[in-house]
C-alpha cells in the first residue's frame, strides 16, 4: 500500500468530548441492525436529559464498511491559514482525564466542517454538566459555549483505540457542541463527497468516495428526522441530520461526536504505524475545516 503523507507541524487545535456504549435499542432491523428513532421534536434540554458520559463509540463487535477501492496518497494539502479562534494545542488533556495523543497531522486536509453553523468542541464528559465534571453544573453552562477550545482524541474511555497510550483504549473521536444548547436544530454535514454506507440506532456512517476513501461516523443525531438513509451518495456540505443527543435511550449531552478512521495505510507524525481503519486523531483536520468556514470558504450542498 502507498503511505499517506505527513505533513509538517500546524498551529490549529480543536476541542470535543467523549462517549461509552450503553445503548439499549427498542428496534431491530434487517441483518440485525439496531434502527431506534428518538427525539422527534425540537427543543431544549429538560430535566429529563441529564448526561451521561457524553455518548458512544464504535464497539469492537460492529464491523467497519469496506474502503470501495484501493487507496492511494491524497494531494498536497493548501497552505494552513493563521488561526483565528483560540485553542489548546492537539493532545493537551488535563492530567487525569486521559492521556491525549499529540499527532499534528492533517489526516484529511481539504475537509468539509462538519456543521452548518459555528460550535464549540471540548469535553462532554469532563465539562459542566458531565458525569466526571464540576458538581452542581448543567450542560448549558456558558463555559460549554465559550472558547478555547480543546482536543479530547484519546480522553479517557474503555474503548480500543490503538494509538492511545496507557493500553490502547481511550476516546476514538471528537465531540463538539452546536451553536447553542438546543438539540435538534443545527445541521450535520458531510464532510466529503461518498455514500452513506450504515445507520444505526444513533449513527451515520460516511464513506468517502475520493480515494483514499477515508470513513466518518457522526452520532448523536435526530435519528426520526435524518435527512438521508443508507445507500445515498451526497455530497460534500450536503445536510445529514440535526445534531441532537439520540443514544439509544440512554442519556448524553446535546453535541456531535465525530469520528475519523483511516482509508489507506501510513504513519503518524511520531512514527507509529497506521492500518486501515485505525482511529485518527481528526483534531488538526477539524481545526482546518473550520479556520476554513471563518475565512468565508463554502462547502457545496
């Protein structure tokens, strides 16, 4: 296989949470997969939506959609522009919440941000109002909508995820928080061009068809309300859903986890080696995407 390229250090940083699989689905689909719809209508947090650890990840039993060709080197990516929004540098986890994983690379360099509208990433979990956050707190604390933001790629969690220190298991995506604490009103996008390969019960997995065919997974969504169903080819920008805080019946935070996985094999920045559909840190990419959206650049759909 051809190796991705790295490219050189940045100066860009987001900020997201976290996530743990306790979804106890009310409906099975064909194959056996879980089809759950939740939260039908729009409005804001109630006593009835307190968080949990912040959301779910990709459990070790479901499988990952093929790559649809073999991979090949993505071009070189634009020159970074200065970042205008304030960040924690990639990998700067506060002690005891993880060990963080600090990969400067731009794994997918001409990214669409993955919401319509401006948001606010950092930690589900250890903010106001998560399970391991400041007592007496609510998620729509302010300080959740406030900058800098922070990296959380490799927080704290239960999860395999090979390139996390301290055993190999720690938080596989970004969470990020919409505009403002209201679930079911800013828009998902995607963030390539490729097809919708799998729905579950508080998933949409995105296959991207441009070599090298590189799989994003976005939960949390309004899952009785998604704007595509499986098999759809979209494109990049297009809507996919309202972020929201669908888990499957179990409570979580109003926010987008966002995942990456590899389409090609390579390595990051410290060397370690990378195989299809490892977990990559997508920190650098989203703070890309978004500097991107702040300087006017527009995403299709």
């Amino acid at each position: 296989m051809r190796r991705l390229l790295l490219l050189s250090p940045l100066v860009l940083a987001l900020a997201l949470g976290s996530c743990d699989d306790k979804t106890k689905p009310a409906q099975t689909g064909p194959g056996g997969e879980v089809k759950t719809p939740a939260s039908p209508q729009p409005g804001p947090p109630t006593p009835d939506d307190p968080p949990s650890d912040g959301g779910a990840e990709q459990p070790s039993s479901e499988p990952i959609p093929p790559a649809p060709g073999p991979p090949a080197q993505p071009p070189s990516p634009p020159a970074p522009s200065p970042a205008t929004f304030a960040h924690e540098p990639a990998g700067a986890i506060p002690a005891g919440q993880g060990s963080g994983y600090l990969d400067r690379t731009v794994w997918s360099p001409a990214m669409c941000w993955p919401l319509q509208d401006d948001a606010f990433a950092n930690s589900q979990v250890y903010g106001h109002g998560g399970g391991k956050g400041p007592a007496g707190t609510g998620q729509c604390d302010q300080a959740n909508y406030s900058l800098p933001w922070r990296d959380t790629f490799c927080e704290a969690r239960s999860r395999d995820n090979p390139l996390c220190a301290g055993g190999g298991t720690g938080h596989q995506g970004q969470d990020i928080r919409p505009a403002a604490c209201k679930k079911n009103q800013y828009w998902a996008v995607a963030a390539e061009t490729g097809v919708i390969t799998d729905i579950g019960s508080y998933t949409v997995t995105l296959t991207a068809s441009a070599a090298p065919h590189r799989v994003y997974r976005y939960l949390h969504m309004q899952m009785a309300a998604l704007a595509v169903k499986e098999g759809d080819t979209v494109a990049a920008g297009q809507k996919l859903g309202k972020v929201s805080n669908d888990f499957g019946g179990t409570p979580t935070t109003i926010h987008l986890h966002f995942e990456l996985r590899a389409g090609a094999a390579g390595a990051t920045t410290d060397g370690k080696p990378v195989v299809l559909h490892t977990f990559l840190p997508p920190y650098m990419s989203l703070a890309e995407a978004y500097q991107r959206k702040l300087n006017g650049g527009t995403c299709g759909g």
